[in-house]
C-alpha cells in the first residue's frame, strides 16, 4: 500500500512539474515596432510583432514608433504577443520609409523624444517633446524632482523640530508658564509632473490614408521583418458631447453624445451637465489605435471620443417655465455621515478643491438645452431633449401573464366535471 501510495505521489509530482515546464513561454527574438500613439485620453503605448498587424494613428497628430530588437512571446491569457524588455531591448539603427500608393512619400531620421505628464502620470494632457526639447525637458524634470526631494528633506526636518517645540511648550504650559506655540512649518506643494525616460523613434504626422513604413539600415537593405501597413484615419463629425451626473448617483455617470438624442430623468430630479468637445472615429480604427493586436473594435461601427473640456460656457435650458441661461460651476463631493449613507454634491467652500465643474439642471418635464459660447451663440451639435416619462397605471399588464393560467384552471375544472357526470351510476 506505501509502495502504491509513493507511486501515485511520484506521478503527480512529475505531471505537475511536466505542466509547469508547459507554461513557460517560448520566446523568440524578433525585430518589432514599439509604438506611442496619440489618443485624446493620452498617448497609447503598444507592439507591433510577427505575425504583424496594420498599425493605426490618428491623422494630423503626432505618434511615434521605435524600431527594436526584442524577445517576443505569446501570452494565451489575453491572447496577444508580447515583449520581454528586460531580457532584450535594442534599438534598430537606420532610416524610415514611409511608401504610399507605391511612391516614397517620406524618408525619416531617427529622434530622441520623451513624454510628460503635467498632472501625474496616465492623466490628462500628455506631451510629446521630441529633439533637443525632449532632452532639455527631460533634465528640467529631474532637476524639479531634486528640488522637490530636497525640500521634503527639509520639511520633515524643521516638522519634527516643531512638534519637539510643541511639546515643549504645552509642558510648559502645564506648568503655568507663559508661553508662545511655534507656528508650523508649510509642507511644500505636491509634485506631480511625471516624465518618461528619453527613448529614440520616429516622428510619425501623416494626412489621412493609408501608407507602408519599413526600415532600411546603414548598409542600404531593408530590414527583415520590418515592413508593416500603417493606417492614418480621422473623424467622420464633430458635436458636443455631454457627461450627466446624478445628484444621488454621481459616482455612475451617463453620456449623451449623439447630437440632438434624448435624455430621460424623474419630474425634480437634479443633474450635472459637463460638456466637451467630441469627434466620432471609426471603432475598429480606435480599438487598434490603443493595440494593434485588439480583437475588439467593429468595422462597421462608429464611437465618439471627448477631445477636450468646454469651459466658460454656458447652458441654455427652455421648457414650460421659460428660457434661462445657466452658467458653469465648480463642485465638490461629500460623503454624508450619520444614518444617512450617500454623497452630497455642494459647491465648494472657500479654499477647497472642486471634484467636477458643470452646469446644475433641475428637470421640470420636457426641456431643451444647448450649450451657448462666450458670444452667446449655440454651439452646434450640442442640441439635446429632456423628457420625463408619462408612468401610467401598470395592474393590466400584470393581468396578460395571469390569463393563461386562468383558462387552463378553467378547463380543468370543466373536464373533472364533465369525468364525474359520466361515472355515475345509472339507475333502472
């Protein structure tokens, strides 16, 4: 039984072992595209690796792409190949060219470039500093980071050598002697700027079309595996595009950005209205913007993308009660306390950051809206309706399901009836 035991905990050491070996990726050497698209949500880094895809920018903006050397595996949890940097990372040396309709349309040096982030990375704008600039801002950042440590460094010295004072001084204090309590030290302010390191690429700003890039090398070949179909696409319509906040419901907010659709809210129910400007791309074009390798995205398809906020305005809102003219404002967000669990939307107290601005709508039956600019003119495409919902008395719908059930009760009945008529005895 212990031999038998052993033999079967031997085996499934080596099955499971066997299947740890079968998990470990193969990776391939490979030359590749790393890539830096822009996107209006900021810029989109991707691969573009054997078997190759069409890539795809955004026409009139400013990508770049990075010819590499690379360890390329495929990863079947996501299904998409990807890069092992760490174990390999080599820049390709040589020029690119950028083929359309089989002409040279362009031949492009190599760039240094690096991309910041004013307000923290992965927020909203970031910017792409390309040449000298890009080294130029790349050493303002590291030196702005020094300086920053350096004066936390400073901080937390003269903090802990005003709590010391501070202690001393209520001790005196206890003892019934006058004293003065220190004043604080001030914290510096956040620093936020976030930069990438300077990498080298190629500054892709095409027109609209569609185009073939490949790299040709110092010796005059084109490289191996280096040719690829790129795709620069734009918009198809412009509109404004509105982001709704619920007062009760402001952590799920809805969108409104098809051009003169309908929104449905409650009689007295208050909503936010934020407005950005917004471009309607192609889905499948924008889902490869992102990756090149996405499965998702529908050609056939059409979303809109918000490209900027819309500041300054105001909102014009007609409905029974007249035209008014709302303007934007600046709002903060407390949590309630107490029983009463939620969020209130407030504006903000003196002093105090403001989560969202917007324009604050009190729905009082069917209305209009448009946004107007600084000139008092309507923006087109920022046309929307309001409508509040006629609920009506809903207990007939709720007989339909029921009647089924009655006739059949109903024939039952009948045919127990007509069953026990017919067993009866007769008599004579």
């Amino acid at each position: 039984m212990n031999r038998a035991l052993f033999a079967v905990l031997l085996a499934l050491l080596l099955l499971s072992a066997g299947t740890a070996r079968s998990q470990v990726p193969v990776k391939e050497r490979q030359f590749v595209y790393g890539i830096n698209a822009f996107a209006w949500a900021g810029y989109a880094g991707s691969l573009s690796a054997k078997p190759s895809h069409t890539i795809y920018v955004l026409a009139g903006h400013r990508s770049m792409v990075s010819p590499r050397e690379t360890l390329v595996y495929f990863w079947p949890i996501t299904g998409e190949y990807r890069a092992d940097w760490s174990g390999l990372n080599a820049s390709v040396p040589g020029t690119l060219e950028v083929w359309k309709s089989g002409r040279a349309a362009a031949v492009l040096a190599r760039q240094m470039y690096v991309l910041q982030y004013p307000n923290g990375p992965d927020s909203e704008p970031a910017v792409l500093y390309v040449g000298e600039e890009a080294e130029r801002r790349y050493r303002a950042f590291v030196d702005a980071r020094e300086r920053y440590r350096d004066a936390q460094v400073r901080y937390l010295e003269a903090r802990g050598r005003y709590l010391e004072a501070l202690d001393k001084a209520v001790a005196a204090r206890q003892h019934g002697a006058p004293v003065t309590l220190p004043s604080p030290p001030e914290e510096p302010p956040p620093f936020r700027l976030f930069s990438s390191e300077v990498h080298d690429g190629f500054l892709i700003d095409l027109p609209p079309g569609q185009y073939t890039i490949r790299v040709r090398g110092s010796d005059g070949q084109v490289i191996a595996g280096s040719q690829r179909s790129l795709v620069a696409f734009t918009h198809r319509r412009e509109a404004v595009g509105f982001t709704i906040v619920p007062q009760t419901r402001w952590t799920v907010p809805e969108r409104a950005d098809e051009p003169s659709s309908t929104i449905y809210a409650r009689r007295d129910q208050i909503l936010y209205f934020q407005p950005f400007a917004a471009r309607e791309y192609s889905d499948l074009a924008y889902a490869r913007l992102a990756n090149p390798q996405s499965a998702e995205g529908r050609s056939d398809a059409w979303r809109w993308e918000y490209t900027q906020s819309l500041a300054g305005t105001q909102l014009q809102v007609a409905g029974g009660s007249g035209v008014e003219a709302i303007p934007g404002r600046p709002y903060r967000v407390e949590q309630k306390t107490g029983e009463a669990l939620g969020y209130e939307v407030i504006e903000p107290p003196a002093g105090q950051p403001a989560d969202f601005a917007g324009f604050k709508v009190r729905v009082q039956g069917t209305m209009s809206l448009v946004l107007l600019d600084p000139n008092g003119r309507p923006v087109p495409g920022s046309e929307r309706i309001v409508r509040v919902p006629h609920l009506r008395t809903a207990w007939p719908l709720g007989i339909i399901p029921l009647l089924p059930l009655t006739l059949g009760a109903a024939v039952v009945a009948w045919r127990r009836e007509q069953f026990r008529h017919a067993s009866r005895p007769r008599e004579g």
